[in-house]
C-alpha cells in the first residue's frame, strides 16, 4: 500500500475526527467522549478495541514481533481563542498542544494499517493515551498492562508543534531529547505565635526562606556544569497576617534535568536540604512528589532505522533536523525507560507566518501536516515489522 497516498485520500476523514476531538476538548485521566470516540472509530474499521487502564488500546496484525504507536488524547485546563469555527466551547479546555491531530493522524494510521494487514510481518499495538499533560496516563496504561499481551518490542510517537510549516520532523539520535520533570511540595511544619514573641515560635517562613536558598546551591554549587539543570520554585505560600507567624508554610517547585544521574543526585539531594534546614531550625517537613517523569531518551538504533523508512515518504517540502533538545518533558519518557523508542515533532506551522506557541490559547496547528503524520506511523511500523522479520533480528 502506498500509506502517503491513502492518507491523502482520507484526509477528509481526518480532519473530521481531528476536530470533533478538538470541539470536545477533555482534561486528566477520565475522557469518556474521547475514549468513547475513539473505540467506536477503531470498530468501524473493523479493530476490536479496548480499554486499557483510562485509554484505549488495540492490535493489528499477525504476531511475530510488536511495535507501539501512541498518541496522546488530553486537552489543557484553558479556555480557547483561536477563532476556529470547531473550537472548544467550554472556554475552561482547549487543545493548545495538538493532542487532537495525534489521534487522528493515529485513527488514520491504523485504519490503513487494518486494510494492509494482510501484508503485515508482526503485530502494531495502538496506545490512545490520556492525562500526558498531568503525567499520569503513561503510567496509567502501564500498570494496565499495555506493554504486554502481545510483549511491545520497540515504540514510536509523534508530536506536531506550531513552528515551521508541514514537512519538517526535528529529532535527537545522540542524547536526551526532553527533560525529566521532578515536581515536589514541601510542607515546612513549626510552631506558631504572635509576632511580637517570636522566641516563642518555631517560624516556618523563616525555615522557607533558608530552603529556598538551599536549593538554589543545588544547582549553582552540585550539578555538573555540562549536565543542563534546572530547579524552579514556582510557589511559596504561608501565613494569613502580619503579626501571626504560622504553624506552616508551602514550598513547591520542579527538577528538570538531561540525564538520569542528574535527575537521581538532584532529587535526593532537595530532600536532605529540605529535612536538614528544618530540623537545624526545630521544625519538620513532609515531602510530597507531584510529578516524578524520566528525561525522554531515545534509541539511537531505533531512531535512526525511523528516518531512514521518513526519508523514503514523498511528502514534498520535507526537511530535518537533529539535535533537538526541549525543557519541557513528555511523558512517553515512561514508555522509552523500558523499551527501545523514538520520538519526533512534526512542523505544524503555517508557512510565511510568524511561529505559533504551544500551550497558548491563541495557538493554531496546520492540518496539513496529518497526511505525512498518519503515513510516517503506518509505513515506519509496516517497514520494522517488514525488516526485522528478514533479518532474524531476536
């Protein structure tokens, strides 16, 4: 089958399902019209679809080895304005991070799929995944079990972004691509009293004040200066008067980092700042991790044995380009610590306009780009299948 081809003749179909996503934007784990959506759309094309954990999963194929394709389902806590006619009405979700053309680049790829079946060397294993902007429906469909029944080899995944127009793939074969997110709350326990005592006080902001400059140290005087490294405090929070120092103060921020040595020595070093300044001052902490994602890392092999099967797609204006590393963090970094994966962004842009923003509620994502996603998914699965089963490979 000529997946570009036939991905061209569905676009229509695309971008119908790409918007009733988008229209009816959800959020977090539960998303009962996207779920429902998506397993009534993957029956249609004759795929028995299940639940796995809060998303979907399916297989399509003839055994052999497995190779995942995932796309991710979620929509922010924001409103929507950027004056598409299907936008989210809810004006509390919108898709400002284009999860909606991830489904339905993913509908697409596995309708074709299930039509070339025949011609399959292996199985491909759909994921439909919620709650990636929460960093829980990885780890959801995990301990569903969606690497198992039928074992996942290897697993692929891309995301669109609003910069450059449709045709480019940005990717990273040699190091981190994205960084780990550590998102921690630090609850600082004293004792309090009138402001007027404070020798009667255990002063939890004081205590805040001393972490707070504890673990900037982290990263000024600890981390190994070629390892990125960043620690944010992003809220403080305590008291509710001038002359009242409080029983408890809240101290929340986020680690991000390129390695995973990085990631182990930094967390467990906020932690031993944390309880040691609190206990030098008497008081107590209790450490709540909100986020705990690994750096997304991809496999070389894998990736590069990926944009060799791109390369061969006749998308016209194609462009690449390597090296990419973002700040920001991806959940399928849960997916990539246990098997081989790749994972690339695809140009979503509008040519001769300035870049959109991801994450912003005026943000536009280009339709064109769905035809080179949905065939990239479908022919990069279709030629491992295809290659692994010549050579032998274990």
């Amino acid at each position: 089958m000529n997946y570009y081809e036939r991905a061209n003749n569905l676009q229509n179909e695309t971008i119908e399902n790409r918007r009733y996503i988008h229209t009816n934007a959800e959020i977090g784990l539960e998303m009962p019209k996207a779920k429902k959506y998506v397993m009534e759309k993957l029956r249609e094309y004759g795929i028995d679809a299940k639940e796995c954990g809060h998303g979907v999963s399916a297989t399509i194929g003839n055994g052999g080895k497995t190779i995942l394709l995932r796309a991710d389902m979620d929509a922010l806590p924001m409103p929507e304005e950027s004056g598409l006619p299907f936008a989210c009405p809810t004006k509390t979700e919108a898709h400002t991070c284009g999860h909606d053309l991830h489904t339905a680049m993913l509908l697409t790829a596995a309708k074709m799929l299930k039509e070339n079946e025949s011609e399959l060397k292996g199985t491909v294993k759909l994921m439909f995944q919620p709650a990636e902007e929460t960093f829980e429906g990885g780890k959801d469909m995990i301990n569903a079990g969606i690497l198992e029944n039928p074992k996942v080899d290897v697993a692929l995944s891309y995301h669109v972004g609003p910069g450059g127009p449709p045709g480019g793939y940005f990717y990273n074969n040699e190091a981190a691509m994205m960084a780990s997110c550590d998102g921690f709350r630090i609850t600082i326990k004293g004792k309090g009293a009138h402001g007027g005592c404070p020798n009667l006080s255990i002063d939890p902001l004081n205590i805040a004040n001393h972490i707070y400059s504890g673990l900037q140290h982290l990263i000024a005087r600890e981390n190994d200066p070629a390892e990125p490294s960043v620690l944010t405090v992003g809220k403080i929070s305590g008291g509710s008067a001038f002359n009242i120092i409080p029983e408890t103060a809240v101290i929340e921020g986020s680690i991000r980092t390129m390695s995973r040595e990085a990631r182990s020595l930094l967390v467990n070093r906020m932690k031993e700042v944390a309880e040691g300044t609190a206990k030098t001052y008497g008081g107590e902490v209790e450490i709540e991790m909100l986020a705990e994602v690994p750096p997304l890392i991809c496999d070389v092999e894998l990736t590069n044995e990926i944009l060799e099967y791109m390369s061969e797609i006749p998308f016209a204006n194609k462009y690449s380009i390597p090296g990419i590393k973002s700040g920001g963090s991806e959940d399928f970094a849960e997916i990539a610590e246990r098997v081989p994966s790749t994972y690339m962004f695809l140009a979503a842009g509008f040519p001769g306009e300035e870049p959109g923003k991801s994450h912003n509620p005026s943000v536009r994502f280009n339709e064109d780009v769905m035809p080179f996603g949905a065939a990239s998914l479908a022919y990069c699965a279709t030629e491992w299948l295809k290659n692994i089963a010549n050579e032998g490979r274990k």
